[in-house]
C-alpha cells in the first residue's frame, strides 16, 4: 500500500508531462498500480485507518503521482449519505466532450501533490462525458456532473500534466463566471 513517502510532489518533472498511453491486456505491473491507487483512496477515506497509517484523504489518484507516468487514475467519490457517487480506475481517459457550462468546487481544491493550501476557485466544466478504458480493456462513454465531474477532470488534468492550481486566477481567485456553478 502507498503512504504519504511514496506521493511524487510537485517540482518532479513526472507532474509535468503527459502520461503514457496504457496498453491492454494489463501488465500484472499495470493491474498492481490501479489496484494499490485505489486501495489508498479507500484507506485515506477512512477515519480509523488514515489516522494509523497518516494519509491524507483523497477521492482520487492519478499515476504520475505515485511517480509513474502512465495514463491511469483511480477515483473514489462518496455522496453525502456516504454512499458511492463514483468509483472507477480510468484508463488512457479522455474528455470528448464537455458543457459550456463552467463549475468549481466553493471549498477549492486540494492534491497530495502539493503540499501548501492555494485557495480560489479551481475552474472546470459543469458537465463532460469521458471516454476511457476499464480494467478490463472496455472502451466506455461516461458522462458525469457536478462533484464527480470536478473530481474526474482534477485526475485527468494530472495524466495531462496540468495541476489545480493552473485553473485558479492569480489576479481575482474567488472570480467566477456568473453563469459558473458553485458547488458545496
Ligand atoms: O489527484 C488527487 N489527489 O491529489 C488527491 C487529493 N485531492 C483530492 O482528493 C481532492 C480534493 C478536493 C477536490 C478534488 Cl477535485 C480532489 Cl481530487
Ligand atoms: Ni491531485
């Protein structure tokens, strides 16, 4: 299992570059890293077990920062009633569409890729349907919106080398589109 050591942090130039495409069927290597990324999202969601283990919680995790540049993130997304918004390994994922509606997340965002807290609002679309392929090497269309949609667009943005902090605007941070959604 990873624990905050194995976390690439930002500066290393893996955050920065654009994920290998994964080939199928899965390397026994591939299946272990989509298996251990979300084997840490469900330990980090659990209070007992991030205290023991010190993680901190995420919802989701994208290969090049557990430093492995390959195009594959885990995400784990709990509802309010602690119900299972989404949980899904996306691999070789891609946006092929999106709404021209923008959204944000009204608390920010935060990444295991970096460590300092930068506030503002991270801008992303509302709605996007991704097309990626599972496990298994299925081509799936996913279409996805609100939380679960900001927490796919933050894991795909690492396989693309782009960090949340990219998205928030140094000049006006908590400046929004008033059309954008603003999401508790
Ligand atoms: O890339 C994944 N991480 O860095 C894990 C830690 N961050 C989060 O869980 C997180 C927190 C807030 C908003 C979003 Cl969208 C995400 Cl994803
Ligand atoms: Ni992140």
């Amino acid at each position: 299992m990873y624990l905050m050591k194995d976390i690439t942090r930002d500066g290393a130039p893996v955050l920065r570059q654009m994920a290998e495409q994964v080939t199928f069927p899965l390397s026994e290597e591939d299946e272990k890293l989509a298996n251990d990324m979300m084997d840490y999202l469900v330990i980090s969601q659990d209070e007992t077990e991030n205290e023991k283990y010190h993680l901190r919680p995420g919802v989701g995790l994208a290969a090049p920062q557990v430093g492995v540049g390959k195009s594959m993130a885990a995400v784990l997304v709990p509802g309010a009633e602690g119900e299972i918004l989404l949980k899904e390994v996306f691999i070789n994922p891609k946006i092929i569409s999106h709404s021209v509606q923008d959204a944000a997340l009204a608390e920010g965002e935060g990444c295991l890729s970096v460590d300092k807290d930068i506030p503002g609002y991270v801008v992303r679309h509302d709605r996007i349907t991704v097309r990626y392929q599972n496990m298994q090497g299925e081509t799936k269309k996913l279409r996805l919106k609100n939380y679960p949609a900001i927490v796919a667009q933050h894991e795909i943005d690492h396989l693309n080398g782009i960090l949340f902090y990219d998205h928030i605007n140094d000049d006006a941070p908590f400046k929004l589109d008033p059309n954008a959604v603003i999401i508790e």
